[in-house]
C-alpha cells in the first residue's frame, strides 16, 4: 500500500514550509504569515496579554450576541440591525486574526487587537440602543 501526498516529503501544509536555509530579502516580508519552522516561539508574557485581550474581545461579543437574539425575538429590530451587528463582529475577528497573525511583530499585534475594539464597540451601542 502506497500513500500519496499532494506536498512532498518533508513540506508541512498551510504555509509552514522552510526555505531550505534561504533567508527572505528584508524587502519581501509581509507583515500577516504563518510562522516559519524556524521561527522562534513569542514570548509567554505576549502570548498571554494577546490572548487575554482576545478572550475579552470574544466574551463581549458573545454579550452582543445573546442582547441581539433576545431584542430580535422580543420585538422587531430594523431590517438593517442584524446584517450591521454580523459585519462590525466580522470585521472585529478579522482584526485579531491579524493580530494573532502579526504576533512576530513588536507593535502590530496590539494595535490590531485594540482596533478590533472600535467595530465591537459599535456593536455594543447598536445592540443597546434597539
């Protein structure tokens, strides 16, 4: 029995594959990637603050989210309330999905993760006010 794979020995998938000891001109590093196999691991204190910051994005959201599911079933919100509050939670995960993508970065990161506050803080108000 043979087993064929669509990479080839030795290539992890999803972006993780070592350039073979070739390393990227300074020009063509892009500020969102998967982390190399020779990357080295973020630091624990980053790691922690990041994922504090984005358990707290989440458990706000999750408050939106059960204040949005309960005013739509009480009453009949606008017929733009529901595709508002879906699109700002988007655009909240996309912002720390790069930031947890930028974790190599010094600054990146948090910026990310705060800027992933302002569509969840309109989310908030919106829910609130309907």
């Amino acid at each position: 029995m043979t087993t064929e794979l669509d990479s080839p020995t030795g290539v992890l998938p999803f972006g993780w594959e070592s350039t073979h000891g070739t390393p990227e001109p300074a020009a063509e590093q892009s500020l969102f990637r998967f982390p190399a196999v020779h990357d080295p691991a973020p630091g624990n204190r980053r790691l922690l603050l990041m994922s504090l910051l984005a358990s707290a994005l989440g458990m706000v959201a999750v408050g939106v989210g059960l204040v949005a599911a309960v005013s739509t079933i009480a009453g009949r919100p606008p017929g733009w309330y529901a595709p508002v509050l879906v699109l700002a939670g988007l655009l909240s995960v996309a912002l720390a999905v790069g930031g947890f993508l930028s974790i190599h970065r010094r600054a990146l990161p948090y910026v990310l993760l705060l800027a992933a506050s302002v569509p969840l803080a309109a989310d908030v108000l919106i829910a609130i006010a309907y």
